[in-house]
DNA sequence: AAAATACGTCAGTCATGTTGACTTATTTCA
DNA sequence: TGAAATAAGTCAACATGACTGACGTATTTT
C-alpha cells in the first residue's frame, strides 16, 4: 500500500544534503582562512557569540568534542582577541567566555555569508517554506537532543 | 518595507543545518568504525555504488578531493574487497570503479541508516514537504554546480 | 579536611585533508 | 611515427582537528 516505506532509498536527499551542507560551510572557509583559522573556530565562535557567558563545559556538550580538541582552537582565539574569557561572578572556577568586539563583528561577517545562502534560496521557494525546511532539518536532529537545540536556536543575540 | 532582507541574519536555520547533518552523518559512524573505516570511506563507497564505472578523475571532482586522499582510502576499499577496479574497455589507461557484492551490502547498510532518518522526518511532515526539502538543499549548492549535482542525483542505482 | 568540580595542559596517536614532484601506461595528434 | 597529452598511481612532507589518558591547580561542596 505505502508507496514509501521508512525503508526505502533516499538517495536524492542523502546527496543533496552533502553537496547542499560542503557549500554551506564553503563560504566562511574563505574568510576562516586568511586568518589562519579553520572550521573548528568558526564554530567555537559561533556558539560563543550565540552564547554569551557560556562556560566551556557547556560548550564542549554543544559542541560534542573534547576538552583537549576545543582548548587549542580556544586558546588560538583568546591570543588573537576574538574571544575573552572571565572568572564567573558566582563560581570563579569558571571561565565564561565572550566574544570581543573584533570577534562579534568577524562572526558577523561569516553568518551574513551564510544566511545571505539561505536568503537566496528560501528566496526563490514558495511561501511557508521557511517553516518546512525549519522543521525538517529539526526532525533530522537526534530526538533526544531536540528539545536541548530548541532551546539553543530560539536565543535572540541580535 | 521587506522584513527580511537578503542578510537577515538566519542562527536558526544556520544552527539547525549543523545540527542536523551532524546527526546525519552520526548514523554510519557507527557501522564504518567497526570495520576501521571513516567518513572518506563512506563517501568514496557511496559516489561509486551510485555510479558504477566511474573514473577516478571523475570520483576526484564530485569529491572534490586530491588524488593523493583519495588513494589511500581507494586503496583501503580495494585491499578490503569493497570496491573493485577494471580497465576501461575503450581507454586502457582508466581504471573503472566498480563495488563488489560485499561493498554493494554494506552501502545498503549505510544509506539504509540515512533513509530512514530522512524518510521518520518527512513521514511527520505536511503533504509535499518532501518536494520544498529537495528543493532547499537543491538551492544551497553553488549556482554553478548544481546543474552536475541535477545530473547525479536522477541516476537510479537499485 | 576530603571530595568533587571546572578548567587547563602534556604527550602521543589517528584520520583526512593538503602540495609538489615523479613514474608508468596508454592514447591522441601533428 | 614520434611527441605530447592524459589517466592513474606513488613518494615525501606537512596541517588540521579529532581522539585518549593522565595529571595539575584552583575553587566549591559536602
């Protein structure tokens, strides 16, 4: 009766979804890379910028690396002034960290790339569209970490 | 007068996108690390299984990759009998990539694992959902690129 | 005072990407 | 037919960003 069982092939999507995501992240490397960075801090940055104050163990879980991997892109980017880290004010074992002004105005040059990509293309879908692709890409997600990003993506740091 | 211009910034849909190609690529983790193989792998088995024959200099530009990455986890899946290699009838020189039968099962695996997270999304979906999702990651390749990707995609492997 | 926590760091390894140069076999072309 | 171009493989060296495991230090909790 199912013409589509949850079975069959999606090779269409499995491969748009790898040329769609390589472009994607295609853009900032540009940036990324005439100074000396990479992926890695690019979305230390993001997430840091997203979350100001956040501690690095929040960050390790967001970002699902270890501690060892995260300290050296950190450490790259606190030399380099794009983030700042303080003492919390609560518990000063902490060190919450902040985009510095240079940062919060390079992260902003990547994410224009990026949501000027996904502008274009919702641009030229049907209306609503936006809301379906919003809610797919939610559905790709790990259902157990559904509600965790929910809570991450409706921050507001504009 | 437009709410969203064409740099709005998009942390939703940039957030997700991570997220969720993330999660995406997380299913056949697993099964390729129980036998000592990585992503490269999974993306040089898959491109081959879904086009039979293909060249090595055409696998390098879907990949996007040099010849001297590729070499080593091309070597590994032919040493492992998951890909094999014949002579161009035509042109001696080439030398066409073809799974095996033991290469074709395992990508079976591995996409089976993609689909299904593709397919329990759209099936949670409204009706045609699946056609605007096409079309987004359709619309987040480079212009340039994408009529090649048009081309790959429609290939029908099983 | 002891245990737990937050963070940093040292040392070593691995996967996957890069560049540049070179070889071999084969095909194309002047 | 002989030279040039092409398809593919290979060597050496290197960069990035992951990993593991262990250990140190400051601070908070119990």
């Amino acid at each position: 009766m199912n013409k589509k069982d949850s079975d069959s092939p999606r090779f269409d999507l499995i491969e748009l979804f790898f040329f769609a995501y390589r472009d994607f992240t295609g853009d900032p490397d540009v940036l990324l890379d005439e100074l000396g960075f990479g992926r890695a801090h690019h979305r230390v940055l993001h997430f840091v910028h997203r979350n100001p104050g956040i501690r690095v163990s929040d960050l390790l879980d967001i970002l699902k690396i270890t501690k060892q991997s995260l300290g050296r892109v950190l450490k790259q980017l606190v030399d380099d002034d794009f983030i700042c880290q303080e003492p919390g004010a609560l518990d000063r074992r902490q060190r919450l960290l902040y985009t510095t002004e240079k940062g919060t105005e390079f992260c902003a040059r990547l994410s224009k790339l990026q949501s000027q990509r996904i502008n274009k293309a919702i641009s030229m879908m049907p209306d609503g569209s936006d809301e379906i692709v919003r809610q797919f890409l939610y559905l790709m997600i790990d259902e157990n970490d559904r509600s965790e990003v929910a809570r991450l993506i409706t921050k507001q740091t504009d």
